[in-house]
C-alpha cells in the first residue's frame, strides 16, 4: 500500500510538471498564429531594429514562423506611395492582423485610418504634433508606441564643438512631411537656447534640394547644414550630402547610415527594436494602448566621419573623437 507521503510527493512532481509546461512561452496566451505587420516607407537593410524587435517577441513566446506571422516583414518591403500603403494595409486587415508597426509618421496615419481593427504601434518624431496622442503617459485610441526624438539641443551642442566658430546653422525642411515641422521647431528653439542662428528654407523634393542648400549658404551664410528628422528627407539624404559637397559645407543627420555626413546622432535601433518588442508583447497579451505608454529612446549612438572632416579642413577634436560611439576613417 502506497503511504500518504509518497503519494503527496507523487502530487507535487505531476505538479510541477504542468507548471513547467504552463510557463514555457509564458508571453504567448495559446498556440494560436497572431498576425503583426510592418508598415515602412524607407528601406533600412541591415537595421538592427528588427532583429531586436523579433527576438523580443520570440522572447516572450511569440516565434516567427510558429505562432507568430510577420507581414511585411522584409527590410526591404517598403510602402514610399501612399496609395500602395494604403492597399497593404487593407489587405493585413482582410489577413486578421492585430498590430501594426508603423516606422514613419505617414505610414502611422495610413494604419490609423484604414485598420480600424488594429492596434498601431508607432516609431515617429513627434506623436503629439502628429496628432497620434495628446497624454503620452496614458494613450488615447489605438495607438502607441516610441519616439524617434534626437535631442536637439545635444545635436547643436556636438556641432558647435566640432565646428569652429559656428553661429549659424541651416535647416533645409520639407513642409509637406508631416514629421518636418515639429522637428524644426526644435531645433529652433534649441538654436534660441545656446546663441545660435538657424536659418530654415523649405525644398520640394530631392531635385529642389540643391537650391535649397545654395540659399542657406550663399544668402543665409550657414557652416553647417542640419538635416530634417522626417522620412521625406530621409530619402533625399543623397541628395543632401551631394549639395553638402558642392557647397563645400558640412552636413549632421539623425541616421547613423547617412553617407558623407560628418556626425550623426542617432537612436540606438537595437534598444528601439527591444522598446518596440516589448509593446507589442503587452498588446499581443490583451493590453490596451492606454495602458502601454509612449516611449522616448533611450540609448544613442554618436559617429562620427574622420574622413569628411579632413576633406574639408577640418580637424575634429579629440574629446569629441573619445565620446564617439563609431569613428570612420
């Protein structure tokens, strides 16, 4: 006959057992497939952002290829038309997607308008100004997400320690990007704060660019040359560094990967992807949009181009040379 102990310690093991079994993959509520999108209107290959964002979801229960399906998942599936965002999108909503991932402030406000059904996680400059959330602690809606807020002030602080003598900087902003304007005023209110000029001229377009930089050099006298934080301007970065060139002036952006730049400070995309991930989890889990909060970054990373410096004469010093994150030369 079995004694009451042995059949107590019996119990506890079957025990444990279903609670090990209950805890793997704690984050997923099933096996269900849980559909996510992601909605970019710029290329970003090799962005560390997404990696961080999967293995934060895998993580927490949610694997690729498993439970999970990620829609528009390739970095290299990107929506610059609104029209075909917009199709994208409705088609994930006839898919049964829940979250949607949207890494500028246009595809934000495509996803808000056309899946009512989803949950919008976001990565924009300025949620507020979009008009996304008025209370950043405790969204309004369907939306969440982080901010892609470069400090200003510290963008202008580094510029001025590279750049002698700086006192006028210029600001060359698309009007029409819903991102451009918020970013603008910051950086002019910034300028304000540390006794410097910002002279700003608005370009339509990567073809306008140039005579856009041309004004703000040759009639506004700017030493360097800000680039908005906004996917229009993104996309004419190209366009940017070459009028950097020509003009033989030097050019800062928020994009770590901007070619020609001579800094850039920017987000760190791998705390960006787990900050991300992390939302998603939460709203994957039946969490509402309000009781996820907005996020600033909060990791940055500093490079900074050795090589651009001396093709312009210029010699970067050394303290700023120590707190670079990444030195090209």
């Amino acid at each position: 006959m079995v004694s009451l102990s042995a059949r107590l310690l019996v119990a506890a093991l079957l025990c444990c057992v279903v609670m090990q079994g209950c805890t793997v993959n704690s984050g997923a509520a099933d096996d269900r497939i849980r559909k996510i999108a992601i909605l970019r209107s710029v290329a970003t290959p090799g962005s560390p952002t997404d990696a961080a964002f999967l293995a934060e979801l895998e993580h927490h229960g949610f694997v690729s290829g498993r439970n999970l399906e990620v829609l528009g998942g390739s970095d290299n599936e990107v929506f610059p038309d609104p029209r075909r965002a917009t199709a994208a999108v409705e088609q994930w909503v006839e898919e049964g997607v829940e979250v949607i991932v949207a890494f500028s402030t246009a595809s934000a406000e495509i996803a808000r308008d056309h899946a009512p059904g989803a949950n919008v996680l976001f990565l924009v400059n300025d949620p507020q100004a979009a008009g996304f959330v008025e209370n950043e602690q405790k969204p309004e809606g369907r939306m969440t997400g982080v901010t892609f807020r470069i400090p200003a002030d510290r963008m202008l602080s580094l510029a001025r320690r590279i750049v002698p003598g700086l006192q006028t900087a210029g600001l060359p902003f698309p009007p029409d990007d819903p991102a451009a304007i918020p970013n603008r005023d910051r950086f002019a209110e910034a300028a304000a704060g540390l006794g410097l000029e910002l002279a700003t001229e608005e370009f339509a377009g990567e073809a306008d660019l140039a005579r856009a930089v041309g004004v703000l050099v040759q009639e506004r006298r700017a030493q360097l040359l800000l680039a908005s934080v906004s996917p229009t301007a993104t996309r004419a970065l190209p366009a940017l560094a070459a009028a950097s060139t020509s003009f033989g002036v030097p050019y800062v952006a928020n994009v770590e990967t901007a070619e020609g730049a001579l800094m850039t400070l920017s987000p760190d995309g791998e705390a960006i992807g787990e900050q991300l991930g992390r939302q998603a989890v939460r709203l994957l889990n039946g969490a509402t949009p309000s009781s996820v909060p907005v996020e600033d970054p909060r990791r940055f990373r500093m490079t900074i181009n050795d090589t651009v410096a001396r093709s312009l004469g210029m010699s970067i010093p050394p303290a700023v040379l120590r707190e670079a994150d990444l030195v090209r030369r």
